[in-house]
C-alpha cells in the first residue's frame, strides 16, 4: 500500500494546499474504477472462452480471506485457467492506456489516480499475493504461478517491468516501449511494442 501512496504523490503535482475531501472521492473513484474493470476483464475473457455461471463479487469473504473482488466461473476449460486468470490485469492494461490519454488531455486527480490503479494492478496484485499474504489467499499471481511454473521472482519481474514502463511513460510523455499482454484461449503472452520514427 505504501508504494500506491508513494506513486500517487509522484504523479501528482505538488500543491500549496492540502488535498481535500473531494479529492478523496475522485481517488476512491478511480480505485473503484479500477477494481470494477479489473474483475470485468475475468468475466469478459471467461464468457469468450465459454465458461457458465459467470458472476461477479466485491468487498466479499471466500475461503476465510477477504477479496475486494471476486469473479466466479462454472465449466471453464480447464486450459483456458491461465487466460481468465490474467483476464483482470490485461483488461487493466487497456484501462492504462485509456487512463494515459485522458491525463495527458487533462491531469485531473481523478485521471492521475486512475493511472496510477491500473498502471501498477498486476504489480501491487503480485505483491500483495506472494509477499503479504505469503501465497495465503487465492488469487491470480497464485494461479498464475500454478499454471506456469514461473517463480514468484519471475512474476514480480514482469510486473515490475510493466509499471516500470508504465511509469516511464506518463513522466516522460513518449510511448516509446508499451508493454502489453496478448491471449488466446490456452495461452498469455507479455509482449513490449517498440515505438517507430
């Protein structure tokens, strides 16, 4: 949570005065935002592989852990596990890249929030999972990890090198790498697009 709060306060100008109570309600916005569209990618990448009894939960309790969201599947392929697993963090990708075009239009504090959220989802989601909660919870970095045998270093990496990217772009103001994920229904891949001149 302290890099959250960390990265909002680099991308926010300084101010003489001290954030007020509106202020609050467009960064909580913004994280609603981001959650909403988050568990959104799941069920949309769920119901284009197929999957019933698509449903959507927030603020609930599931195994004795607390989730902010929660998106539940029945009769998902079961090698289609990996896709809806990252259904959230390659939604929230596209949701940076729409994030980073209304900033630059208008750096609003509810535009500089919603960067931030869904900028650094997979990231904060990684670490909270492996680090936090020590691999407690269930959650996407889990199964992730189940499904690819990556080690939790190597998904650490790949979130950190997209909000690394992420980040670079909204302070230098170029695209000159984006990262982004590609699927299909048995795979994800993490992809870099170098800009042209």
């Amino acid at each position: 949570m302290g890099f959250l709060i960390l990265g909002l306060l680099l991308l926010t100008p300084m101010r003489a005065t001290a954030a007020g109570p509106n202020d609050l309600v467009q960064i909580t916005a913004a994280f609603l935002t981001s959650l909403t569209v988050h568990e959104t990618g799941h069920a949309l990448i769920a119901d284009q592989m197929g999957a019933d009894g698509i449903s959507i939960h927030f603020f609930t309790h599931e195994d004795n852990n607390f989730a902010l969201g929660l998106t539940k599947v029945r009769n998902l392929d079961r090698h289609s596990t990996l896709p809806f697993a990252m259904g959230g963090e390659i939604a929230n990708s596209l949701n940076f890249e729409y994030a980073l075009k209304l900033y630059r239009q208008k750096p609003t504090v509810y535009n500089r929030s919603l960067l931030l959220f869904s900028g650094t989802d997979f990231l904060w989601y990684t670490v909270y999972s492996f680090y936090i909660t020590n691999g407690t919870a269930h959650s996407d970095p889990l199964i992730i990890q189940q499904e690819t045998g990556l080690s939790r270093e190597a998904i650490l990496g790949i979130a950190l090198t997209q909000s690394f990217l992420n980040f670079y772009r909204v302070v230098s103001g170029t695209d000159t790498i984006i990262p982004y994920f590609t699927y299909d229904r048995y795979s994800v891949n993490f992809m870099l697009r170098l800009a042209t001149w």
